[in-house]
C-alpha cells in the first residue's frame, strides 16, 4: 500500500511538472509571432509562417493545459486523457513544424507528452509505473551523456570554456565573461564543478544509499536554477525535475534486483 501511494505520489508530481512546464513554454511561444521571429525557416516550408496561427496554436495549448489540470485533480480522469491527448497532439503539431525555438527542454517534454499520453491504455498501476521508469530512464541517460561528453571535452577539462559561454549573444552575460576571463582559476573550477555534477547523478545511482542520489538530485537542481537565473534556461528547470521521482524509483528497483 505504501509504495502505490508513493506511486502515486511520484506521478503526480512528473504530471504537474509537465504540464506547468507545458504551460510556461505554450506561453513564452505565444509572443514569439509578436516580436516578429520565425518558427519556420525558410519561409517557403510546407508550413508557412502566419503569425496569427501560430498565436492560436499555443493559446489553445495553454487552454489545454489549464484544462487538463483542472479535470486532473477534481477527479475528472477520463475527460481529463481526453483534453491531455489534444495537448500531446497539438504540441507535437507545433514541436515538428517550428525550425527553431527547440532545446533539450523541448524534446523531455514531448517525450513526456506521449509517454502519459500511451501508458493511458495501460492497467493504471502499471502505466503510472512504466510512465515513471521510462522518463527516469531517459533523464538518468541524458545527464550521463552530458556529464561524459564535458569530460572528454579538451575545453571543458581545460576549464576555460565558460567565458566564451557567457561571451555568445543568446545567452551571454558580458560582465561574467570578462570576471571569468581574467580569473582563470575560478573559471576552471566552476569548469570542473559543472562536470562533476552532472556526472554526480548516475554515479550515485549505483551507490545503495538513496541519501546520496538526494544530495546528486538536489545538486543538479541547484545547476539548473542557477542556469536559468544567470542565462535565461528556464525550460530545462521546469522540465527536467519531472523525471527525479522516475529516478529514484529506478534506483530502489535496481538495488533491490541486485540484493535479491
């Protein structure tokens, strides 16, 4: 009974997580058009660029959103697949569409959308159960990936990368590249830091005690708040956390199969 309810509970928070993340994207797209940016490039795709549809487009994806979340927690379960599959689909209509606008971020959402959206036409338990294993897995895999690919970087070892980070123009903060720029010490170390961070979570996840994968979790957070403070990647801080409880679900599974 504990471990549904913590099921449950680890379900939960994945779905409030992607739909806020849902949300927030949906209503940072919706003033892209405004400022006269391109979603298409070039103009002459199959999907030309019309300012006024894609508006509507995520103006019904943030009505979707507000919707599901509604239907969700006042118990509404089968009206509430119904207007989160119209999500999934509308996202996915948008995500496939735009050349442009899509990160990391993106792509865990779109994952996530469908992910609830298939395990619905599975047993609940076991749907909620395969939802959280999968985007656990996927994140687990993505932070690996990272983390090795700094590590074999030669400019990330150097650790004299970060000021030409700060330096680009989307996401640059001229003052903390040239701080880091004349501070090659603190640069390298916040280099490193990076590193062993991202890497810190699928190596305590091999480690028994759940303690420590916590502290890795709550550390890549704080990386991702950081980020989203100082460069603006705000998407990756309401994205990403949605997969933790997947993680250390993973993580019980994995200790208990080994100590069986």
């Amino acid at each position: 009974m504990e471990n549904l309810n913590w099921l449950s509970l680890g379900y939960t928070f994945s779905l409030s997580i992607v739909l806020l993340s849902t949300l927030i994207s949906s209503l940072e797209l919706s003033f892209v058009p405004t400022h006269y940016f391109n979603f298409i490039y070039p103009k002459i795709d199959k999907v030309h660029n019309n300012k006024r549809k894609w508006i509507l487009i995520h103006v019904i994806q943030i009505a979707c959103t507000l919707l599901s979340a509604i239907l969700f927690f006042t118990g509404k379960i089968i009206a509430f697949k119904v207007l989160f599959l119209s999500l999934t689909l509308i996202t996915l209509f948008s995500y496939i569409n735009r050349t442009s606008s899509k990160d990391g971020a993106d792509q865990l959402r779109m994952i996530t959308l469908l992910t609830f959206s298939l395990c619905f036409l599975l047993d609940n338990s076991i749907g909620k159960l395969v939802t959280l294993v999968f985007l656990g897995l996927q994140v687990l895999l993505g932070y690996t990936t990272s983390g090795i690919a700094k590590l074999t970087s030669p400019y990330w070892r150097k650790g004299n990368v970060l000021h030409l980070i700060f330096g680009t123009y989307s996401y640059g903060v001229p003052k903390i590249s040239n701080t880091l720029k004349k501070r090659p010490k603190l640069e390298r170390l916040l280099s490193h830091s990076a590193i062993f961070i991202m890497l810190a979570v699928p190596i305590s996840f091999f480690i028994p005690n759940p303690i420590v994968l916590y502290i890795a979790l709550f550390s890549i957070f704080s990386f991702h708040f950081a980020t989203a403070i100082i460069m603006g990647l705000n998407d990756f801080l309401f994205t990403f956390p949605l997969a933790y409880p997947g993680i250390i679900l993973l993580h019980e599974i994995f200790h208990n199969y080994i100590n069986l």
